[in-house]
C-alpha cells in the first residue's frame, strides 16, 4: 500500500520538541569518574527529524528558547547545522531559580558496564510549549506539511503541551498532513495524570495515521489489551507484537502503519537488532541481527526517522521497515545520538552488511 502525501507542501516534516543538551563523558567512562565531557544540542524528537533533513528533505521544529541563553544559542545552531528550520517563543529565564532547557546526563557504558542515564529537566522550558505561540492555519494551511511526527514525551510533558500536541493533530488531519505518533510511555510523566494523558493519547491515537510503540506503550498509553510485557525471548516479542497490533487495528481503524524495534542485549557494544511492522494487512520483520554498539542512546528514533523518511519518498513498503533499522543501526555507531547520514547509499550499505571501505 501507499501512504497518500500532500503535494503541496514547504515541509516534508513537522515536528513539536522541547529542545535541552546532553553530557556525555568521553572513551566511555562512568560519570562520577569523568571530568571530561562532550555536550550535543538533543531532543527525541528532533533525533526523528534528523534523517530527513541530512538527505536532503525540508524539515521543521516547533519548540521554545530561554531569552539570551547561551545554550539557546547553541540549540539553534546546532539545528541550523543540521539544516532543520526552527520557530519558538523567547522565554524570560525568570532569575537563576527560572527556565533553562533540559539536561541530559549520560553514561554509554561499555562491554559489561550497562549504560546509565540521569535527566534533569527542572525548570523545563519546553514546558511552556502553548498552542497560542503558533499559528496552525498558517503552517498547515498556507505553508502545508506532509507528515507531523508527535512523541508520547512531548503529548506528556505538561498540561501545556498535552494540549499543544492534540491541537496539532487535529490541525493536520483538518489539512491533510499525515500524523505519525511514537507513543513513548514514561511512567513518571503519567504519575498522578493518568486519566487527563490517556484522553489526550486516545484522541490523537485516532487520527494518527502512524503508531509506533512496543506492546508495553500500546497498553499503558492506549489501555488496550494484550499479552504480559516484559522478560521475552525475541521471537516472543514478535508474536506478543502481532497479538497487540490486532487489537490496536480494531480500537484505531484509521491507522496504516505500526512498528517497532527489537533488541536483545548481549553486551553494551552488542546487541541483537530487528524491527517488526504491519502495513494495511500485510507483516513485515527484520530478524534481529547482531550489531556493533557505540553508543546505544537515539536508536530507536533513528528507526523512527528512517521509516518516515522511507514513506516520504514513495519507497516501497518492505524498504520502509529495512531502511528504519539501518538509521538506527547507524545511530548506535555515532557519539550524537540522531542520524547523520551521509546520503541513502550510505544507509543501504549498512542494510545490506557491507562494510568495506569505499574509495
């Protein structure tokens, strides 16, 4: 089958963030033993977006700046060096005690050392992301979009931006702009919210055209039933999978396409890599292929930017799952944790298990 795209369109994809920076100590090492970092510009979102503005398709953020914040400032010409357009309201940082952009503390972790990570997100100014700051009729209607990416983190960050990611959707769906929705659960988002979020997730999951999600997010977001997550061999994961993808079909009509990824971890640089979607009535798999594993952080987004970046070109369905799960294979071997392809070919080689050296 063919996911239907607008024609008419400034955007390839859209993106809603909160956007904050990562420190990650260098050659591995724990952090309380480090005091050399490296600091990327990150968001989950943004990590989705990335594959297709580095191959070439135009790709925009919705997001918000602390007012004069040199991490601001680093923010957006790390998005501009990644030829993402941005637009987002200044925020008064309020004092020392106010906003600033989220911080995320990482720990790879290397052969028997699991990694640990730690996000500081007080103060959030994502936080504030309000449907007032943006004129949907403009980017929609005037501008046009072919495909809004939302993420579970973002739908969840806030009341604000709860209600910022619905509003969205529904102004795509009013335009013509595909949705694709990363249900991303995190329990201590949902504490104490579970019914407002639930609503919210529900909604959007309706007019989503795109699920993505393990069976654990699908019930916990979504409130379907379904088999026991958790603690599975890989090829029980792909039979739980199917089990809730039919449920999710029947409860979300509207959706086309649902994936996720597989992983099984042997050690921190190695890990058994795979994919599974359901397009219309039709399966595909990636059996779990052992991969090399830097840095393990953004895989799963990169298949996320993968896959979309594979429909936004028209490929052919079975390549849509294939070239996801190169992008995140080739996330896990870089220190950013987002795709920087250097074209497709690159992208294919790593699909096809090539790794000879190009001259």
């Amino acid at each position: 089958m063919k996911i239907e795209l607008r024609k008419d369109y400034t955007y390839a994809m859209l993106v809603p963030t909160s956007m904050g920076v990562r420190l990650t100590p260098a050659s591995g090492q724990p952090v309380h033993c480090s005091d050399h970092f490296l600091l990327h510009a990150t968001s989950a979102e943004s990590n989705v977006a990335s594959v297709s503005s580095y191959l070439g398709l135009p790709v925009k953020v919705l997001t918000t700046f602390v007012k004069g914040s040199p991490i601001a400032r680093f923010i957006k010409d790390n998005l501009a060096s990644r030829h993402i357009d941005f637009e987002g309201r200044e925020v008064e940082q309020g004092g020392p005690w106010g906003f600033r952009h989220q911080i995320n503390v990482a720990d790879s972790g290397y052969g028997t050392r699991g990694p640990r990570v730690q996000n500081d997100r007080a103060g959030e100014v994502g936080r504030t992301l309000n449907i007032r700051d943006f004129d949907l009729e403009y980017i929609f209607g005037k501008q046009g979009v072919q495909i809004v990416h939302l993420s579970g983190l973002i739908g969840a960050l806030s009341p604000e931006t709860g209600n910022f990611c619905l509003e969205l959707a529904r102004a795509a769906k009013k335009h013509g702009t595909r949705i694709s929705f990363d249900l991303n659960h995190r329990a201590s988002f949902w504490k104490n919210r579970e019914r407002e979020l639930r609503d919210i997730f529900l909604e959007i999951a309706g007019m989503s055209d795109i699920l993505v999600g393990n069976e654990e997010d699908f019930q916990l977001c979504l409130g379907l039933e379904g088999p026991e997550a958790g603690g599975k061999e890989l090829a029980q994961k792909i039979d739980s999978f199917k089990v809730m993808i039919n449920n999710a079909k029947k409860a979300f009509p509207g959706a086309s396409v649902f994936a996720t990824t597989l992983r099984q971890v042997i050690s921190t640089n190695s890990h058994m890599w795979g994919a599974i979607m359901a397009e219309g009535d039709n399966w595909h798999v990636v059996e779990p292929r052992e991969i090399t594993v830097l840095d393990r952080i953004g895989g799963g987004d990169g298949f996320v930017g993968g896959l979309l970046y594979a429909i936004l070109k028209g490929f052919e369905p079975e390549k849509w799952i294939q070239f996801g799960w190169a992008t995140g294979a080739l996330v896990t071997t870089l220190l950013t944790d987002y795709a920087q392809p250097a074209d497709e070919e690159q992208i294919w080689s790593i699909w096809e298990g090539n790794a000879r050296v190009r001259r």
